[in-house]
C-alpha cells in the first residue's frame, strides 16, 4: 500500500502489562504517523488512546492451568473471533503482545487464512529459559520479533527463531523515576529494607513466612530496620493483615508512586526472583534474591530450565552478581547472612552497585532512543 493511506493497525494484547506495552506503541506510532488507524483488543490504557477492544481484555486475562480450563469455552471463542475480525478487516499489519498462549494461536490461524498480513511480535517467549523449540516453531507466522531483553536477538538466531530486534524494555523509559538518593541511603540512622514477596498469591503464601524469619535474624544480627513491602493492589489487605505479627512494623506501600518512592530511599532489598529484580538493579538497590515453589512444580523446574541462573540482572549480565536461594537452599539464616554485607558500606555491595551500573549502560538503546519509538518504527516498516 501507499503511505498515503493512513496505516491500519491491528493489535492485540492479552494482559495488564501487554495493554500498557500497546498504549505506549500506539502513541509512538501517533507521533508519528498521526493519521494511524488502530483496532484490536486491549485493555483501558489502549481504550484510552483511542482503540475499540473486540471484547473486554479481561475475558482473556487468565493465569494458572485450572482457571484456564475453567474459561476454556470462551477463550476458544475469543481466539476464533479475534483471528476471523483479522482476516476480514486485512490490516497493514498485525501487533501481536506477550500472552502467547492467546496471541500466537491467533497469529497462526490469521498466517493460514492470509499469509499477506505481516506479523510482528511484541516480547519474546522466553525461549531461552525453556521450551526452546518454540523459537523454531515462531518463525513461520511471525515476521519480526521485538525483544524487551538486550541478549534475545543472539538467543533467537542460534535458535533459528524470526527476525528480532532488541527494542529495549519499558524499564528504561523510567531511569528518572528509579535513580536512587545515592549514599544517602546509608546516611539513614535506622536503615530501609524493601521486602518484595511477589504478586502472586502463592508466592506470598510461601515466601513471606520465610522473609518474616529473615528479618528476625537480620533484626538480632544488625539492630532496627524500617521495612518497607511494596504491594500490589490485589494483594495489600491480605498482605498487611498477614505482617501484623513481624518483629518490626512493616510499612505496606500500594500504587507505583510509592513503590518508586521506597525504591529511591532502599538501603537493600529482600525480594522474590522475578521482574523486580531488573527494576532493584536498574534502581541501584543491592538485593538477595529468592524462590520456593513445591516439590512438584521445582521437579518440573530442573528438568526444562536451561538457565544457571533464574534472576534477570543475572541472566543479562551472564554472571552471579544477584546472589539467589532457591528452593532448600532458601532459608531464614542463609537470607538474613547475605542481607548483612548490603545493608552497610562493604566490598559486597560495592561489587552490586558498579555491575547494576553496567547493566544500565548494556540496556540503553543507542542515542537514548525510546523504546516504543523503536518498536513503532518497525512495526510501521511493514506499512508500505
């Protein structure tokens, strides 16, 4: 087509972080190409910007193998309505974000139906922690693959994935909102812990019992400490109902504002491996990382995994910087020892600081680049 046309986008996300991923794409995209049409599904953000979800994202947001097959029925229905609008609407160009199970299972049906609908991808499946052949298995209805982690583009080519450019991840757009108040951290009469249990049910349930402990002996080893546990929204009132009993108050912050905030003013960090340890890293917070899943799930673990490590600052970085306690070797004493080096002036978290500033020179885009710029260039490469 002409680019005198105005690009017709349709883009389809499947989750919270997926709709916030598209909103910021789909503003890119305005910027510059303000004619820019969109449909698709999403969530508010993207309803905001001016997108007309098919059907409420929510039918889609699913997590947890029982859950799914309890929504099976409609998320069948949904994926058939999704590919089917696809296909009769012909868009420049398909946006594909996170949420494989729905996406990628859209994406093939679309490939089938009209193999001259570009697709691109937005966040690589994690190919390179498990189930690699799924890269090999991607490239035949999918185009490009914009990648939210600096070393995917290499994982993929050696894999024999599509395409992938590494777009940079959303966290770098908030380097101003993670600087943290320098030393003046260790200024702090009474030092702050930041404890990060996770967002999911099951990981509070198993870890915070656990950090409780923790902070118990860190408490007898170091002296008082003021904890502060970032929350999300679902979870604060069992949370803060489940702290009640801690040897030290905890304050339980909700909303991002606040999470930043603690962030900025953390002397370290206790926190459950996952996402938020890149933002700790990115946030120059020092941490100790931990996991604990039951002995089914960990069995299933060690025999896909092909990671020798599990946290991102790690797996980028390709070294142990973050130290991890998984499964028996997560406990109390082990946690609480390897907190006490961070949590005063030491060679310990002297060695975290100058690899998380490494970190952040290894994920910033070349001339400072936006993300979403750079994924909006490419996807409206394909409206041509």
């Amino acid at each position: 087509m002409s680019m005198q046309r105005a690009p017709r986008i349709f883009i389809v996300a499947g989750e919270a972080s997926g709709d916030q991923l598209g909103y910021k794409l789909m503003c890119a995209i305005r910027a510059l190409k303000p004619e820019a049409c969109f449909v698709g599904v999403g969530g508010k953000l993207m309803s905001e910007e001016g997108l007309e979800s098919l059907f409420p994202m929510d039918d889609i947001a699913v997590m947890g193998f029982l859950p799914v097959i309890a929504r099976l029925p409609l998320l069948l229905k949904r994926i058939s309505q999704t590919a089917e609008e696809i296909v009769a609407q012909k868009p420049d160009v398909l946006v594909i974000i996170d949420s494989p199970d729905f996406t990628h299972r859209v994406a093939r049906i679309v490939r089938k139906a009209n193999s001259n609908i570009p697709i691109v991808n937005y966040v690589s499946p994690t190919v390179w922690a498990w189930r690699p052949g799924r890269a090999k298995k991607m490239r035949p209805y999918v185009d490009h693959l914009l990648a939210l982690l600096p070393f995917e583009p290499s994982a993929h080519e050696e894999l024999g994935g599509p395409a992938c450019t590494y777009v940079g991840h959303p966290l770098i757009e908030q380097f101003a909102q993670l600087r943290p108040d320098g030393e003046k951290s260790l200024e702090r009469e009474k030092p702050r812990l930041l404890v990060l249990p996770g967002s999911r049910h099951s990981e509070v349930a198993r870890l915070l019992p656990l950090f409780r402990e923790t902070v118990a002996l860190l408490v007898n080893t170091i002296g008082p400490v003021d904890v502060l546990l970032p929350a999300v929204d679902r979870l604060a009132d069992e949370i803060q109902m489940k702290v009640r009993d801690w040897p030290v108050p905890v304050q339980v912050i909700r909303g991002e504002a606040g999470k930043w905030g603690a962030f900025r003013t953390a002397r370290a960090a206790l926190a459950a491996s996952g996402t938020v340890t890149l933002e700790l890293a990115l946030a120059q917070v020092p941490m100790v990382a931990a996991y604990k899943v039951n002995a089914i799930e960990a069995m299933i673990a060690r025999r896909v995994l092909r990671l020798s490590s599990v946290s991102l600052p790690n797996i980028i970085l390709g070294e142990i910087v973050v130290p991890e306690f998984i499964q028996e070797d997560c406990t109390p004493q082990k946690l609480s020892d390897a907190l006490v080096p961070l949590m005063q002036k030491s060679s310990v978290r002297e060695v975290q600081l100058k690899a998380f500033k490494h970190l952040e020179e290894v994920m910033r885009l070349a001339d400072n680049q936006s993300p979403s710029v750079k994924a909006a260039k490419i996807v409206l490469s394909f409206c041509v």
